[in-house]
C-alpha cells in the first residue's frame, strides 16, 4: 500500500527538500529548505545544509557563531503562519475548529470558497485524504497561484484529491452530492441557493466572516432561504500561559479576534426546518426589518 500523499515528508531523517524549521534559544523560528551543498546563514554566523540531511529530526546544529539551532520539520499550523500570502491566511486555531465543528473525514467530498493563500485547503486536503474531494474556488487568479504554490510546497507536489477553480462558487458550482461547504468570503448569503443544492441531506455547510453585520446577515439569509436547521455560531481566541517555577500566570498577549465561525446543516428535500422555541427579544429586528421574523414570531 503506498503512503498517503505528504506522508513520507513528515517522518525519517532529513532529506534534500525537506523544509526545516530552526529554534534559537529565544524561541525565534527560522524555516527553509535543505539543499545539498548549501549554507544557512544568520546574524550569528552559519552552517551547511549537509550537517542536517541524513540527521534525526529533532537535532541540534551550532552555527559558525556557536549558537545552537533545534531542528524539527514545522507542523502545518506553523507552515501555515510562514508561507506567503495573497490574502490573509485562515488560522490554525480556526482551520482546528473547522475541521472539528464541520466533522471533516476521511473520503468527505468537501467544496471550499474563498481560497486565499491555500491555509485551509492544505489542513482539508489533510483531513480528507486521497480518497477524499476537495474543489476550491477563488475568484482572483493570483490568490488562486499563490495558494497553488503553497499546497504543493507542503505536500511535495499536487494532491490527487485536489481540484482548483478560478471563479465565483454560484457561477460556477457544478459538483452534486458533496458532504460539507466551507465558505471563507466576504458575501456568503449570495451562494446560498447553489450550495442547497449541491449538499446531500445532512451535510454540513460551514461559514468564516470577519464582522458581526456579516454574521447577522449570513444568520438570517440561511433562515429565509429555509432548507437548513437552525445555524450555530462562535468564535475562539487563545491565551497562551508563562510557566517559570512558581511564576504561572497567562501571557500578557494573545490570540483574540480572527473571525466568526458558522454552521448550519441541510435539510431534506421538502422538509420544512422545526420552529423556533426561543423567542427574539422585543424590538431585537429593529423597527424597518422585513426579513425572516420580522413578525416577532417563533418562526425559523
């Protein structure tokens, strides 16, 4: 049986193109890629690309300077923050949301828009595996170049479960019985009706909006277009902590707001959603909202 695609970059001695990221003693990362016959070079002097191929991950390397270097291959969440950027990358710690709350499996045909430097394309492609889809659409051909690149980068080459379209999602949609969509845009309402009807009954479409008017509006649209439950919303932040003997306390700094989170899953075909059993609160829609409860009702 062959290795899964990417497999056999993340374990074993270092190899010529393997990507290497090096720790100094401040914590401060340094990633490039081992070619034979190369130095890398910093502030505090250098040493060769060879010292590293055929060594144990996990080596210590010292510079010409005598400082030491750990070196380990990064982890996607790490590549991820390094790699070039289009646009602004989806976060390791809402990618880990995404595949979690959007139940993202092995084989799962997932259909991604909004691509921007391929983040999440490259935690997706890893999830689903080779037996899985994943058709990305992105409007701009150079963020759609960018993210090519950096996929290709971190797998070693093109992903067999991968496909990647260079266009709007509702223009140009034409995949059938997908298990999950996952929407990282700036409108996502506007796709709602193509993707209804690209999801299989159960399946699971997952949004990413950076603002509060974009979650209201994405909320309400799915409610109005009527064939999904009721969509659940949340957003994450991290807080890092210091450990140093008797000094534990949490780091002055932390990872706060990137984005909203959304999910909501289809219905079957005909299937009317449940009613609301909680109530809106009074005035909540603002006295010129027409849209869905726009009587103050219990209706979804």
């Amino acid at each position: 049986m062959s290795e899964p695609t990417g497999a056999a970059r993340r374990r074993g001695p270092f190899k010529v193109g393997d990507q290497v990221q090096l720790t100094d003693p401040k914590g401060r990362h340094y990633t490039f890629t081992l070619e034979a016959g190369k130095n890398f070079h910093t502030h505090k002097g250098s040493f060769p690309h060879d010292e590293l191929i055929g060594a144990p991950e996990g080596s210590v390397v010292r510079t010409t300077g005598n400082v030491a270097y750990l070196a380990l291959r990064p982890l996607l969440p790490d590549y991820v923050l390094s790699m070039p950027r289009g646009a602004a990358v989806v976060y390791p710690k809402d990618a880990g949301q995404i595949l979690a709350f959007a139940d993202i499996f092995p084989g799962a045909r997932v259909v991604e828009a909004g691509v921007g430097s391929g983040s999440l394309s490259s935690f997706l492609l890893r999830a689903i595996g080779d037996q899985g889809m994943l058709h990305s659409y992105e409007r701009r051909e150079d963020f759609a170049e960018i993210a090519q690149q950096n996929v290709e980068r971190y797998f070693g080459g093109p992903h067999p479960a991968w496909q990647l379209t260079v266009g709007d999602l509702q223009d140009n949609l034409s995949d059938t019985d997908v298990d999950r969509v996952i929407l990282d845009m700036l409108a996502p309402w506007e796709c709602l009706e193509a993707v209804s009807k690209a999801l299989v009954p159960g399946g699971i479409l997952c949004c990413y909006v950076a603002t509060t008017t974009q979650l209201a509006r994405t909320v309400e649209s799915i409610r109005e277009i009527g064939c999904f439950n009721e969509p659940t919303a949340w957003e994450t932040m991290i807080r890092n902590w210091h450990i140093e003997g008797l000094a534990v306390r949490p780091d002055h700094r932390m990872i706060g707001h990137t984005g909203f989170l959304l999910t909501a899953r289809r219905l079957a075909d005909g299937v009317e959603p449940p009613m609301r059993r909680r109530r809106p609160a009074k005035g909540a829609y603002g006295e010129d909202y027409s849209g869905p409860n726009a009587d103050g009702g219990l209706g979804g």
